[in-house]
C-alpha cells in the first residue's frame, strides 16, 4: 500500500509538470485565439449603456451611461477570473496572480469613455480585447510566470485623467474643471467609486510595471488604405496648444477705406493659411490645426476689432514642434505689420510629450504579426492616448488595428468584427512572449 502511494504521489506530480510543460508549449502556438464572436457580442452589450433619446452614444465620463458601462465591465473582469477593485481615481483594475510572485505585472487595457456622440469601438476595443485575452488563458488553463492587469482607465477623452493619476501627473487644479458629464473632475472621480482626496494611492511608481500594453482603432486610415492589418505604434506624437490673440481696431465697416483698416479676423485669415504653409514646407509627418476661432464684436457691418483662435502642433520630435512654432512666429509678425494688428500667442501648458514606444516590444508585436501571418505598418500615432502616460512608468506598446473610412469619434466609427480579433489575437501573442523573457 506504501508503495502504491510513492507510485500515486510520482505519478501525480509527473502529470503536474507535464501539464505545466504543456502550457509552455501552448504559449508558443499561434493556433491560441480570442474569439472573435464573444467580443463582438461584449462591445455590442456595452454599446448599450449611455445611448441618448436619438439613440447616439453619449457614454461621456462620469455620466450614468459611464457609470452603467463601467459596472458591466467590473463585472466583466470578475467573470473572466480577475480580482477587481477601483483605485482612488476611479480606474477599474482587474489582476491575475501569475506563476511568480517576485515578478513585476504586465498590463493592459485602455478606456471606455467615449466623446460625444461617440462610436462604439474608441477604447472599448482595448478592454474588451484584454479581457479576452484573459479568458482565453483561463479556459486554457494557462498560468503565465507575471501577474497581470487589466485596466479600464478613467476619462480618457477628458484629458487622459486615470492614466495621467496613475503615473503621478494630475495636479488639483485640473481637479476643478468642468468635465462633459457637467461635474468637476473631482466630483466625476467621486461619482464611479474613486477618491480624489487621496490620488496618491492611484499612483504607481516608475518600474512598477513589467510592461504596458494597448490595442486601439488605428482613427485613421492609413492602414486601410494600404491592406494592412496591424499597425506597430512607434510613438505617440507631443502636443503643444496655443491661445492666439489678434487685436485690430473694430470701426464702421461702411465708411472706414480699405487701406486704413485694423481687421483682426483678416490677420486671422492670413495667420490661418501661413501656419497651414509653415507646417506643410516642413519634411515630416507633423500636423497642425486650428479648430477654434471667436471674434469681436461680431457684427455684420463692424471692422472685427479682436480675434482669439486656438493653435495646436503634434509631431514625434519635440524639437520639430518648436521648429514649427518659431517659424509661424516669424510669419505672424510679418502679418501684424501688414495688417496693423498686434499678434500675442499663449501657450496653455496642456501639452503632452511625445512617447516613443518601447522598442523592444515593437519587435514582439513584430514577430506576432509574423508568426499569425498578418500584415503590419509600423507607423505614429497622431492622437493621444493612456499609453502615453503609461510609458513614463514601464516599456509601453500600442498595436491598431483598421478604422474603416479612417472614421473616429463619431457614430460611423467601426472596425470589423475580422479586423478585432486579430489585433486581439496579436494581443494575445504579445502578452504571452512578454511573459517569457
């Protein structure tokens, strides 16, 4: 009998090392997937949350339809195996124990805000598809050696706020504004479970985190326009913001000669087509724009006396920005002499870095792409997102996948059920690649 239990107790522990090594082997198997059906039918229930009375999106952070949409997801990662909790600014985080307690987490996720009269695929993509990827291994029985994390990141659209709490950056002064919901930040952090008297606690210090991963909508169309199905983020481009402020002379605009006018707007005009001119001269991919413009006093026979415009410029190279900037400098004086108007510019100090992503990681997603057969673009990202914040803490990648039309932040945006589960899949790959070295 003594001995039949040695043999019982071999056997037993021969079978748990087996099946350890079998999951090692699994890890390497691109024949792992997501599936596709089951996130589609999770982004199509949460879709559900925060529609108007036209039947829009308008699932904005802090709203009732965020506060909805946010208890689905909590209930999401439960069901998937995470533990769950909010942290102190309101970030939903789900975590797996992993096969290693000394080793650092790996995370993932995104957002699931949404603008006004958003789209359903707008950082959803990206919480479903992580939570995915952890039901996948749960149904495989895959324990990976990192922990790992799923978050749901507060009030992207906002201003990047949980992720921006997280590595430490948001200041009480951002606390007071207003957000789209109507309330303050800090009454909206309140509002889905979080603390705002006690952001320290959201905070991770820098190398808390293996690695950070993020699969978005590409909100472009570059990787539709060439067949692409993945693209390799490099970097999240920087931003910098402007308030231009242009003074005239407001006079009667039916007796004032064309040659002794002080037009504000007009200077505005010429500032509008010399930045589109200075930033299109330039080599490179940068980007400029001017969406915002308000003129005084604004009447039909009333020379504009002020005109206030926004000016914002996005490129990888912080260096280029400021290129860009000195060279509109030049061109405004230029036009304030022409015009007879006085041409301020002040910068908001709103600005996001540019965040190059981890190259390392870059490669990985690389050699996923390869090993599933898919195409890949390496390429910018043109907007802003959590990862930027997140790469001040741990090696960051973003992989996108197509938007058709290159359509974003509007009802129309969508991204095929195919185009998901591959970034999902890619996802998927990455993580478990991460999870071995």
């Amino acid at each position: 009998m003594q001995k039949y239990n040695r043999l019982s107790l071999f056997f037993t522990i021969a079978i748990l090392i087996n099946v350890d090594v079998l999951a090692q082997h699994l890890v390497n198997e691109p024949d792992l997937k997501v599936n596709k059906q089951r996130i589609e039918q999770h982004i199509l229930e949460l879709s559900k949350f925060g529609r108007d009375s036209m039947g829009r999106g308008n699932r904005v952070a802090f709203s009732k339809g965020d506060i909805k949409g946010r208890a689905f997801i909590y209930e999401l990662m439960k069901k998937a195996g995470l533990t769950v909790h909010i942290d102190a600014a309101g970030n939903i985080v789900g975590s797996r124990a992993g096969r290693d307690s000394i080793l650092l987490p790996i995370a993932m996720g995104s957002h699931t805000d949404m603008v006004p009269h958003g789209g359903n695929y707008d950082g959803v993509v990206g919480v479903i598809s992580a939570i995915e990827v952890i039901q996948v291994l749960q149904e495989h029985h895959i324990l990976t050696q990192h922990p790992l994390q799923v978050i749901d990141f507060t009030d992207e659209e906002g201003g990047v706020i949980g992720s921006h709490a997280m590595a430490g950056n948001l200041n009480q002064t951002a606390l007071h504004e207003i957000s789209s919901s109507g309330l303050t930040i800090a009454e909206g952090i309140r509002a889905i479970g979080g603390n705002p008297d006690k952001l320290v606690e959201a905070k991770k210090p820098k190398g808390s985190l293996a690695a950070y991963l993020e699969l978005h909508i590409e909100q472009g169309n570059f990787l539709e326009n060439e067949k692409k199905d993945i693209g390799i983020v490099e970097g999240i481009v920087g931003i910098e913001e402007w308030e231009v402020t242009i003074n005239g002379f407001a006079n009667h605009a039916g007796t004032t000669p064309m040659l002794h006018r002080q037009d504000a707007l007009l200077a505005a005009a010429k500032l509008i087509v010399a930045i589109n001119e200075v930033v299109k001269a330039l080599p490179g991919r940068q980007v400029c724009n001017v969406g915002k413009i308000a003129v005084e006093p604004g009447a039909p026979n009333v020379i504009p006396g002020k005109a206030v415009m926004s000016l914002e410029l996005r490129d990888l190279d912080e260096k280029m920005i400021w290129d860009m900037f000195k060279a509109i400098e030049v061109r405004a004086d230029s036009i304030a002499t022409e015009t007879g108007t006085r041409i301020k510019f002040n910068n908001l100090h709103i600005s996001s870095a540019p965040a190059l992503m981890n190259r390392r990681i870059q490669d990985i997603i690389q050699a996923s792409a390869t090993q599933l057969g898919y195409t890949y673009k390496v390429m910018p990202s043109g907007a802003g997102h959590d990862a930027q914040e997140m790469a001040l803490l741990a090696p960051a990648g973003m992989i996108f996948i197509p938007s058709v039309g290159g359509i974003s932040h509007s009802p129309k945006e969508y991204s095929t059920p195919d185009a998901i589960s591959k970034g999902a899949n890619i996802l998927l790959q990455s993580i478990l690649k991460l999870d071995q070295q």
